[in-house]
C-alpha cells in the first residue's frame, strides 16, 4: 500500500469532520421530512382533482391559518376525514422541518467561501448551508469533473466510436448534494431570466430532466470555479455567467 501510495495510484477516502456530522444529519433529516410532505401534498391534490375537478396549489395546503381543504370535501364524510388527516400530518411535517430550520440557523453559519452562494437567486439559507455541509472541504477534488460526478451530474455512459459500450454506477456520489443542486437548479430557473432561457434551449432539443439536469450541472461547475479560482473568499458575488446568450 506505501508503495502504491507513493505512485499516486491507491485511492484515498475523505473523512469528514467529525463535529459537522450531527447537523449534517439534521438537515438529511429535514430533507426527508420534506420529500414525506410532497408526497402527502401530491395525495391530496390527486383527492381533490378526482373528486371536485379542481386544482389546489401546494401553498394554499401548506397555510396553516386557513383551511381550503375543508369546504372543499365537506359534502362526503370519509373524503373529508381523508382530507383533515392530510392536512394535519402536514402541518406537523411543516411545523418539524421550520423547526429544523431555525435551530441550523441559529447555530450554523455560512463559511465565507460559501457566502456567493447566497447571491444566485433562488438560493437561501438553508439550502446554502446544506451543499456547504455535504461538500466539505472543496480542495479535496482534483478537478471539476470530480466535484461534478460527486455530485452525480454526469453521465455514466462508457462509449467507444460513438457506440455505447456499457455504463457505470449511477448511485456513486452524494445523493444529498445531487437533490440540493436539483433543488437549486429549479430555483435558478425560476428566478432568473438567463437561466430559464438556457433551459428553454435545451428543452427543444430534449426531455424536461435532462433539461434540468443539465442546468444543475452548469450550478455545480460554476459554484466549483468560483470556489477554486474566482475569489469568493473576498465575498465576492456568485458568477453565473456560465452560458452564452444566443
């Protein structure tokens, strides 16, 4: 193994902090507590479509002050009981991930490095200090092609002439930087003008995932560029300059 060290071919593991584990763990579980809300949304939403052909969006079902489920399914006692228990494992998923949230506020700040990241639209708080924690120390990447399939935003494919000759293991990588840059990738989109225009140019070419895929590896390359060799350690702001506008 010292000899195989020493030719730079044994493959090192990175071992994370051990003092940054439990709040990465606790917003892993954040993460999950959301995903379980989704699907419960997603539910209720398909209760409603079926049974009153309307749509209700999810923020109208995620107010806790007023009840728009009620009215809706009043007139069918089980569709009603179906709805009020819904609503209520919402609201406490709701109540359990803010409180997540305050908690990694108040104890966690964002490292300078990571501060740009708080400059892309869409990008707040909470999801900065997620990739912040599941990314580490971001020196341990040799090259952006690494950082980019750690966090599962490129292709496995294994081609030879143009002929596809096998494929990898899609699941290696963090799949909690995957969805956070996934998450980031759909905020970008929605609030900036660039952004959404890069997207509507791959869309005519393919399917809406590899759409966003696409845009999410062009935020994950971006933010490796700009804490490799753009400054951000001067707090400088976040350069998404990272496609051309025609």
């Amino acid at each position: 193994m010292a000899r195989l060290l020493r030719l730079g071919i044994l493959a090192e593991g990175y071992i994370y902090p051990k003092e940054w584990r439990p709040v990465r763990d606790l917003l892993r579980k954040r993460g999950h507590l959301v995903r379980l809300r989704t699907s419960l949304i997603n539910s209720l939403q398909g209760i409603i479509s079926r049974n009153c052909g309307c749509h209700l969006p999810g923020k109208k079902i995620k107010q806790v002050r007023t009840n728009h489920i009620k009215p809706l399914l009043a007139s069918q006692e089980d569709l009603a009981m179906s709805g009020a228990v819904s609503k209520d494992c919402i609201d406490y998923l709701s109540k359990k991930i803010k409180e997540i949230e305050v908690s990694v506020e108040n104890r966690v700040e964002v490292l300078k490095q990571f501060a740009g990241l708080q400059t892309v639209p869409g990008i707040g708080n909470i999801l900065s200090r997620t990739i912040m924690l599941e990314i580490g120390d971001i020196g341990r990447f040799a090259k952006v092609g690494n950082f980019s399939s750690y966090c599962r935003k490129v292709p496995t494919t294994w081609t030879n002439n143009g002929k596809k000759k096998g494929s990898g293991n899609g699941k290696n990588g963090n799949k909690y930087l995957a969805r956070a840059f996934f998450e980031a990738a759909e905020m970008f989109r929605r609030y900036d003008q660039s952004a959404r225009s890069f997207y509507g140019r791959k869309l005519t070419k393919t399917n809406f995932m590899v759409a966003h895929t696409v845009l999410a590896h062009k935020l994950c390359r971006a933010h490796f560029y700009n804490q490799v060799w753009s400054g951000l350690r001067s707090q400088e702001a976040f350069r998404v300059t990272i496609w051309p506008e025609r």
